[in-house]
C-alpha cells in the first residue's frame, strides 16, 4: 500500500517532506505540529524529532501519529508561531485506525503506527512509521519539499551574479554567492540523490566559475 500510496503524492526516495503531524497529548486534547519526514524505501515513514517537542512525547506514549500532507502555509504558521489561533474544536476529528486526530483541512491523511525508535543524539529520536491507512482528500496536492524553491532561487541568483560581476558590483555578486553555497548545503541535506541536487550542483559549478 505504502508505495502505491507515495507514488500518487509523487513523493520520491531521500526527499525530506514538510508535513503536520498531529498527536494526543495524555489527556487526548489534540496537538499539531509540522515536522519533515522521508521514505528512503518507499514502504517506511522516517522522522527525526527533538525530545523537547510535545509531539515526541504524544508519540512515546501513543506509539502513533496521523502524518497530514498540506501545502497550505497557514497551517505550518498557526501550528507553531500562532498556535493559539487553532480552533482545536473545529480542526481536528478522530482518526479511523490510530490513536491521534486528524487534521481536517489537511489534502491527505497518513494514519501511521511507531514500527521503531532509535537514538540519533542526546536531543533527538528517529522515529521510523508503518503506514496503517491513508486518505488522499486531494489528488492534485503533493507534499512539501523545500528543494525546488531552493534551487529555483538559486537559478535566479546565479542569472543576476553574473550581471553584477560584469558590472563591477562585486559585493552583491559575494553576497549572492554566499546565499546560493548556503542553498546548496541544505539541498545537499535534504534531497541526497534527487534531480534536485543534480541540478544544485551544476548550478554551483557554474557560480564558482563567474569571475569577481
Ligand atoms: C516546516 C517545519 C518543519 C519542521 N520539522 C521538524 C522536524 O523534522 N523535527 C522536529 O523535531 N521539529 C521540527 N519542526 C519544529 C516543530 O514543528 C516545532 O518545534 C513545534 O513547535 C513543536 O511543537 P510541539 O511541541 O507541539 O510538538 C519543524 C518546523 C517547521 C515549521
């Protein structure tokens, strides 16, 4: 089901997605919180969660998480800078399969249980997730990934260092050079193996060869 599943989101191998997970806390109030997740196998869900977060510690104690797919970027700004503006009565409703709630204005629900837990650092878990059932509400709606913004913006920076080291404004050539090195770092994290990073790295290539 899992492959079947992330071929209809188009998600793709070692990509980091943007999703919401929402959680019970231990007295079943609803919570929501965006967190990135990858499936490397195409069948498991992979997080990587701060132990300080309320989400961690709903999915210690549940053992499971709903994984809504949105890319409504309101709902990534009330569920952590204004999380006081959620309307925990009307967003949220009860899940089939698992033990957390639904995000209701989410394009696909994942219901999915903890297969394992595994310690990266001192500050942070790798949850690894079999999905239970899935509900795509929007078949037009793929998940969030950062890369392509990155690299778009890259493309459009290396376009204008060229101008400005033509025209002899070196510093803004520099600092758009340092914003697409930077760019480069976090596609390089989060789309290991992708056309994504392809595309980055021949981006890069043709950065360093700018004279300033
Ligand atoms: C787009 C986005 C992605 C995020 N990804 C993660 C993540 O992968 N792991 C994590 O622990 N926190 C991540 N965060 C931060 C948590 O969402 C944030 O700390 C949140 O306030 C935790 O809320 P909670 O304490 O209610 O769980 C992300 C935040 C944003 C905006």
């Amino acid at each position: 089901m899992s492959a079947e599943i992330f071929e209809k989101l188009k998600i793709i191998p070692n990509c980091i997605y943007e999703t919401i997970f929402t959680t019970y806390n231990t007295d079943f109030e609803p919570n929501a919180a965006p967190i990135g997740v990858s499936t490397p196998d195409m069948k498991k869900i992979i997080a990587k969660l701060y132990t300080s977060s309320q989400t961690y510690r709903n999915i210690l104690e549940k053992k499971c998480a709903v994984i809504n797919i949105t890319n409504d970027l309101s709902l990534f700004y009330k569920t952590t800078i204004d999380k006081k503006s959620l309307d925990k009565e009307t967003i949220f409703k009860k899940s089939k399969n698992v033990a957390a709630p639904i995000l209701i204005p989410a394009s696909t629900y994942i219901e999915a249980n903890v297969e394992s837990i595994q310690s990266i650092d001192k500050n942070r878990f790798k949850i690894i997730f079999r999905i239970v059932h899935a509900e795509i509400m929007d078949p037009c709606a793929t998940p969030i990934c950062r890369a392509p913004n990155l690299l778009l913006e890259s493309i459009i920076h290396a376009t204008r260092i060229e101008i400005y080291a033509r025209n002899g404004e070196q510093k803004k050539a520099q600092q758009l050079i340092n914003q697409v090195k930077k760019y480069r770092e976090i596609i390089n994290r989060i789309a290991k193996g992708t056309n994504y990073e392809s595309l980055m790295n021949k981006t890069w290539k043709k950065v360093q060869q700018v004279q300033i």
